[in-house]
C-alpha cells in the first residue's frame, strides 16, 4: 500500500500542479486586465491628511494705539477687547471677566511679573519666593539690598535658586491662564535704578547683567514655545547696564519690547533708546518687530512718544488702575485667545 500510495500521489500532484498554474496564470491576467481598465483600486483605509503648517503670523507694531495698565480694577479693561489692544493685569487681578474678554475680543493681556523684589503678594509671586512645588524659598542678594517700599533684592545671580524655579512659575502661569499673551516683566534691566541703594558703589554690577540676561533667556525660551510675548521695565542701554547681546546699542534682543513708564519730556534719550534694532531680535515671535510701551502723566508727554514713531502703544494714565482709550485699534498678530 505504501507503493501504490506514492504512485498515486505523484501522479496526482502533478495534474494538481499544472492546473494550479492554469488557474494562477488566469488570476494574473484579470488582474492585468482590471489594472488597465479601472486602474488602481483606492485603499481599504483613508490615507490620512496631514495637518497645514501653523500660519505665519507677521506683527504690525505701527501705527501706535492705546494700551494700559490695569493693577487693581479691571473694569475698563473691556474697552480694549479689539484687535491690536493691549492691557496689563495684575498681581491677582489676572483672571477677571475683563481680560478674558479682552482677549475673546483680540486684544492681547499681559500678567504682570516682578521677580527681581522679593515681594510674595500674589499667587505667581508666592510660588516664586516662597517654597512651593516650583522648588524651595529664594533667597535674598548678598548684603540685603533694600530695592524700594515693596521689598529687597532677590538673589537672581545665574544658578541661584531663583533662577532654577522662574521656569516652573511660567509654565504655571501659561497653563493657568489660556486668555495671556505673555508677561509684563517690571524691574527686569541690565542694571538697577531703585532708589534703595547706590548703584555706582554696588560691587556685582557683572553678576547682576548676567542674571538679568539669564532671566530673559528662560523668559525667551517659554514665550517662544507657546507663541507669547514679554516686555520688560527696567533699563538695557548702553551707559547704564548695556544692551544685549551688544552692550554698546541699546535694546534687549530677547525681549519683544520696552515699557518707559513716566519719563516725559525725554524723549530725546527714549526715542532713539526705543527705535533700536536689537530689540526683539532674537523673538520668534515678533521677529525684530518691538512692540514698545510709553505711559506718561501729560498729553504734551503721549504727543511726544506718539510722534517719535518708536512706540506701539502709549497712553496718559495718571495711576495703575486703567485708562479709556484715546483713539481707534488696528490688527498687530500679537497672540490673543482668537489669534
């Protein structure tokens, strides 16, 4: 039987074998002939499309238009929920109604920020100079500089404690606050004006650049990762601290812009100190375009900022608690919830 068994299944493999290639042989022809008569058949599964690149956002910073600052109340802050308005909130102030309006309108908010005065009033404040999940409490600069009525000298010289959790404080601010387009950095220069010490016989006027330098780095490096913006009030010239990265120009690269805060009747030093180049140079977002800040105490004092053409918004505030508008907005691409 084993004999017989192997004939057989030689023979019948054989005859199963060719008739296989017969039918193969006629599987690949209709399947010639559809390809050629229908063409490729679609896939069983959508290819998947893949997203647009992100717009490209280009910031007009001119003609200048009203901005203000809204410490306490923030009531009139609605005014300025329009495309190209700008407006400042508070220490805790920062999430009124008002700005998310602001924003929903396209105006642009930004959250007030000190971390050069170790004053701890406000949420964002407390986290940074007091222990909290950003890290332990900073610490005071060496020799306990009095700065002004609102606190010491922090120590923000590069690898202190401070400059280890200012990070971890953006991020919070940023996850907590969908509405901002990015920060108000007051004190934040290459060199001090506080009345509390003198600068000319203050011994770490290296360490001190040098922090204030790191700072905007991270500042920088957060606003670039989300789309927002920071302008600083603290002085980046060349005979006092230095620009940066060139110390002999004024302006900081990292910055999108200044704010000059009641200095009229000099805008011979703060024009020119406004119109240069090294501001924002080094921003993502603005690309080189600054977008300057002037509030000053007269009309005489917003005439001369408006007509210098170096300033994106100016306004007569006389205090902290807001401003109406004095003219019309115009579109900027600074972020705002809708843009």
């Amino acid at each position: 039987m084993a004999a017989g068994r192997q004939r057989w299944t030689g023979t019948a493999a054989r005859r199963l074998i060719g008739a296989l290639a017969v039918v193969t042989a006629a599987v690949l022809i209709l399947v010639a002939v559809l390809a050629t008569t229908t063409g490729v058949p679609e896939p069983t599964a959508a290819t998947p499309t893949p997203d647009p690149p992100p717009a490209v956002t280009t910031v007009t910073s001119l003609p200048a238009q009203p901005g203000a600052l809204f410490y306490g109340s923030s009531a009139g802050a609605v005014a300025y929920a329009h495309p190209g308005g700008l407006v400042v909130a508070g220490r805790d102030n920062y999430q009124d109604q008002a700005f998310k309006d602001v924003s929903a309108g396209g105006g642009s908010v930004l959250i007030y920020l000190d971390p050069i005065i170790d004053n701890p009033y406000g949420r964002y404040h407390d986290m940074l100079i007091n222990p909290s999940v950003c890290g332990p409490a900073t610490s005071r600069w060496p020799g306990d500089h009095r700065a002004n009525q609102g606190g010491h000298l922090t120590d923000f010289r590069v690898g202190s404690v401070l400059q280890d959790k200012i990070r971890c404080v953006l991020e919070t601010m940023v996850a907590e606050n969908p509405h901002m387009a990015g920060w108000f950095v007051d004190d934040l220069g290459s060199r001090s004006w506080f009345p509390g010490f003198d600068w000319a016989s203050f011994p770490d006027k290296a360490a001190y650049r040098e922090g204030a330098i790191a700072l905007s780095q991270t500042l920088r490096s957060v606003a670039d990762e989300h789309g927002l913006v920071f302008i600083v009030n603290g002085t980046w010239s060349p005979n006092d601290g230095g620009g940066y990265p060139n110390p002999s120009k004024s302006g900081n690269a990292l910055a999108d812009g200044g704010f000059v805060e009641y200095h009229d009747g000099e805008i011979d030093f703060f024009g020119p100190y406004a119109c240069s180049s090294q501001w924002a140079a080094q921003s993502s977002v603005t690309k080189g375009e600054a977008i300057n800040f002037a509030v000053t105490e007269t009309a005489a004092g917003m005439g001369e900022y408006l007509d210098s053409h170096c300033y994106a918004y100016v306004n007569q505030q006389s205090d902290y608690n807001g401003t109406a508008p004095w003219g019309d907005f115009h579109a900027t691409g600074l972020p705002s919830r809708v843009g």
